[in-house]
C-alpha cells in the first residue's frame, strides 16, 4: 500500500481557476466578509479590528497588503489593496499583485499608512524572519507612516518550554525602532488562557485570534507617536 503523505507531496499541483481559488479562500477569514457585504445592499460588516486601524489612520494613502482589504475597499474607495496572489485580480480587478515582497518598492506607492493584518504569508518564520518582511515594507512607507503589523504567535518559530512569550515579542517590537526606525505605540498580547469543561478537561484549540492574529503592534515609521483613537 503507497505511503499517502509521499503520494501527495509527489502528485502534480493543480493550477486551475477553482484550485487555486478555494487555496486562496481557505486562508482568508476576511474574504467571507466581502462575499457577504456584495450581497447585503442595506448594510455592511466591518472587522472590529480592521474599524480601529482605519480609526486610527491620518490623512494620505493607506495600503492594505496580504489581509484581504478589498472588502473594505468597496467601502472606502481611497484603500489601496496589495495581494500576493494573483488569483484576486480575476475577482477583485482593481487589486495590485506583488507576488514578491521585496519588490513592493516596483508598484511606485508611498504609504502613509500601512496595515498587515494576520497575512499568512508571513507566517512560519522567527522574529527575525518578521523582521524581514518590516525591512521590506518599510521601502514604501512615507516619514511618519503609521503601521498596524499583526500575526498570531502559534504561526512563529519560538521555543514555547523555554521562552516568556510575552517578553519575547514584546522585546522584538521595541527593537525595531534602532533596527527599522519603528518606534512602538500601542500593542495588545493576548494569549488565552484555557478553562477546563465540566469534566475537566481543556480543549486543543490553538490561541486565537484566528482572524486578526492574537499579537497585534502599532508603530510609526520615523515620526512620533499618535494619540490613540480607542
């Protein structure tokens, strides 16, 4: 009988429309929210979260990259959306494609601010891994951009039986300000904390938030920081 892991890592990955679709979907929470929004003509739904960063955005240009902004784009029509996957183009054509990070500095845009928002793709790296992709966007932020960078810690390599994870990110963070000129404004470090059922026992789940990333960070890129819109 073949080893079924080895037949899938050897079986021809399927390039067509549907295929690549449904891979695109799967890993995006937010684009449920643009499907329900096109067919709601009475009212839209906004993430909670994504309301605080567009609360808390100053004049200027503001580019949503690998988060799904589109859905938020049909509401203000002034967000610019950066995805990596091409696919989006043949359902939202006024998207930009970046496939590559590091050649966002090519698309000729200036942020004034700048939101990632739990994007997979930049999941499964360490904190220096992260910093890489800040070193990448912050080649198109203007002086003073405002930032809005989230991910959720279970997506990040880290010895989690030897390292104080709140201490661990929080000293990242605060780091980027003499490595990326980054200085931290505001953050919100939540990890769960399980309760047993009624049998006692705790459930498998992973640390959410699923949707928004349960590490979120707001920095601003060479300028001082904002009085906070709660």
């Amino acid at each position: 009988m073949p080893n079924l892991s080895e037949f899938f890592y050897h079986s021809a990955f399927k390039s067509d429309w549907k295929t690549l679709y449904l891979r695109y979907r799967l890993g995006r929470l937010k684009h449920q929210y643009w499907l329900w929004n096109r067919k709601n003509f009475k009212q839209t739904l906004v993430d909670k979260y994504d309301w605080d960063i567009l609360q808390n955005c100053q004049p200027g240009k503001t580019i949503f990259f690998g988060s799904a902004g589109y859905y938020l784009k049909d509401i203000y029509p002034e967000i610019e959306v950066i995805e990596t996957h091409p696919i989006v183009k043949s359902f939202y054509p006024s998207v930009l494609i970046c496939t590559d990070r590091s050649q966002l500095h090519q698309l000729n845009l200036l942020a004034d601010n700048f939101a990632v928002v739990n994007n997979r793709g930049d999941h499964w790296v360490d904190i220096d891994g992260l910093s890489d992709h800040l070193f990448n966007y912050i080649k198109i932020m203007n002086v003073g951009c405002r930032v809005f960078y989230s991910f959720r810690d279970t997506q990040i390599h880290v010895n989690r039986l030897t390292v104080n994870l709140k201490q661990h990110f929080l000293k990242w963070a605060r780091s980027l300000e003499l490595t990326h000129n980054l200085k931290l404004v505001w953050y919100d470090i939540n990890f769960a904390k399980k309760q047993p059922d009624e049998n006692g026992y705790y459930d498998m789940l992973e640390n959410p938030d699923t949707t928004n990333g349960n590490l979120k960070f707001w920095f601003v890129y060479q300028g001082a920081a904002w009085d906070i819109i709660a």
